[in-house]
C-alpha cells in the first residue's frame, strides 16, 4: 500500500552542513539511492558530485536564500530536510562565555529552528515532509564541559516534538537522530587513552561510522517511516539506553 503522505520518490532533499563529516555522509547516501540532494556550506566548493548552496544557519535571510537557490536546484520544494549543521564550543560551566553559550544555541537549535520553519512553507503546501534533526547522546545522557551543546541538543527535541503536534495531521514527520561517538576528524584526534574510556562506555565496544547515521537518517525519510514522528532515534552503540 502507498502512504499518500509519503514524499516522492525520488525525494528532493536539502541537508544542511552536508560539505563534511555526519552531513556528508549523510547526503551522499541518499545520492547513491537516487535522491535529489544539495547540501548547504558556507565556504569553499561543494564536495564533488554533490550541488550546494551558500548557507549559515544564523542567519534567518541566508536560510531563506538558501532555500529559494536549493529549489530552483532540484526543481521544487525540498522534501526531506536534514537539519545536521552544528558546532561546539566546550568549557566548564563556570568559565562558560555568554557568547560561547549563545553561539552553539544559535547554530545548533535555532539553526535547525529556522531551517524547520523554512522547510515547512512547500511541505504543509503539499501535505508532505520528512524534518529530521541531528542531535547528539549528549542532549540527553549530558556531558561535562558541554552545557551549551547538550541544551542545544536537548532542544532539538522539543523543537521535533512540537512540529509533530503542530503539523503530524499535514503528512509532515520531525524526527531526532542523536548519534554516539562516530569516527570522524574529531574522534580521530583523541589519545589512546580518552578513546579507550569512551569505549568502554559503549556496550557496543567501538565507535559508529559516519554512514551507519545516514541510514537511520535515510529510513526516516522513506516511505517505512511515515508513521514515526517526535521519535529520538539513538544511533550509539547502547551508549543513552533510557532515550
Ligand atoms: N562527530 C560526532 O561524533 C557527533 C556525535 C553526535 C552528534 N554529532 C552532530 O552531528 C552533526 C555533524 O557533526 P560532524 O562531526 O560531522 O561535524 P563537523 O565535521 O564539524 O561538521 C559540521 C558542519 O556544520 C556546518 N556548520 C557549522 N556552523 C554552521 C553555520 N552557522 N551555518 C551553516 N553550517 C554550519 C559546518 O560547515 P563548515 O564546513 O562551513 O564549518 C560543517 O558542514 C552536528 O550537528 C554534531 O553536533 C556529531
């Protein structure tokens, strides 16, 4: 049977911080499935094979900008946004900056707040869409060092939660992928030692490769999924069970 709120196969999809890491592969995933993809960066080119728009995720006109140039790209309204652009600026909570706890809220909750808001102008049109929001264990495992970034992180579910209240009945889902440890740039750069602590958290003894998000982001945004909304989908080993 096909679900009449399904987006369309294949789906356009915008992924936001989509040049690198998690983001990258996430949107190479659904290239190598057929999707129609463009990704957001905010320097440089984009990675070969993918098309990419200019965007910083602060700024709400740059967003807007984005997302008119992304249509035009795929030739209509993004289906499934990834919400993946985030940063981290870590410290103790007693040396924590006011800026230093803005910034990360702002590109990591906010960010994905206006690129929610954004998106869902062509997804309530066409009574369809897939929102799915990057965040982290740490949003609700917590983290010392991290109060910034686990708010932001902890946000996103909220912020999945209530587009599910709000727009659940307009065939729209918002979902919330909080990866683990994922063997990236930044893990590679841990001691022996860190990396030995962290995974002896882990019951799944190692860390995630970057793809194995992507295919939990990929399943959200399929035709499987359309009965799941306001989930958190942990992709971390066992690290967060109670989620
Ligand atoms: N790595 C992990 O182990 C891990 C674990 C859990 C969750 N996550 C989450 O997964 C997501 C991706 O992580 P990653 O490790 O792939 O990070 P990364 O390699 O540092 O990439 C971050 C991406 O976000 C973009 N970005 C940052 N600020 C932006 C802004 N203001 N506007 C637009 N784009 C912006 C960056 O663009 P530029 O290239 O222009 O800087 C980059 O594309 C993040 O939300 C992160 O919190 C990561």
């Amino acid at each position: 049977m096909t679900n009449p709120s399904a987006p369309s196969t294949p789906s356009a999809v915008l992924v936001t911080g989509g040049n690198r890491g998690i983001g990258l592969a996430i949107a190479r995933a659904f290239a190598e499935a057929g999707d129609d993809v463009v990704i957001t960066h905010r320097s440089g080119e984009p990675p070969e094979g993918l098309r990419g728009v200019r965007c910083d995720v602060t700024d709400a006109a740059s967003v807007d900008a984005a997302f008119t140039a992304a249509e035009e790209l795929l030739g209509r309204p993004v289906e499934v946004l990834v919400a993946n652009a985030g940063i981290t600026k870590d410290t103790l909570l007693m040396r924590m900056s006011d800026e230093d706890f803005d910034a990360v809220l702002d590109t990591n909750l906010a960010g994905a707040f206006r690129c929610a808001r954004r998106a869902s102008k062509g997804m309530i049109k066409a009574r369809a869409g897939r929102i799915i929001l990057i965040s982290s264990v740490v949003g609700l495992y917590g983290s010392p060092g991290q109060t910034n970034y686990a708010a932001s992180k902890a946000g996103l579910v909220g912020l999945a939660r209530s587009i599910t209240r709000e727009l659940g009945g307009r065939g729209i889902t918002a979902n919330v992928v909080a990866p683990g440890f994922i063997e990236t740039e930044m893990t590679g750069q841990l001691t022996e030692d860190r990396r030995a602590t962290y995974l002896a958290g882990i019951p799944a003894g190692r860390f995630a490769r970057p793809e194995e998000v992507a295919g939990v982001v990929r399943f959200l945004a399929g035709p499987d999924a359309a009965y799941i909304s306001g989930a958190v989908v942990p992709v971390d080993g066992g690290l967060g069970m109670g989620h």
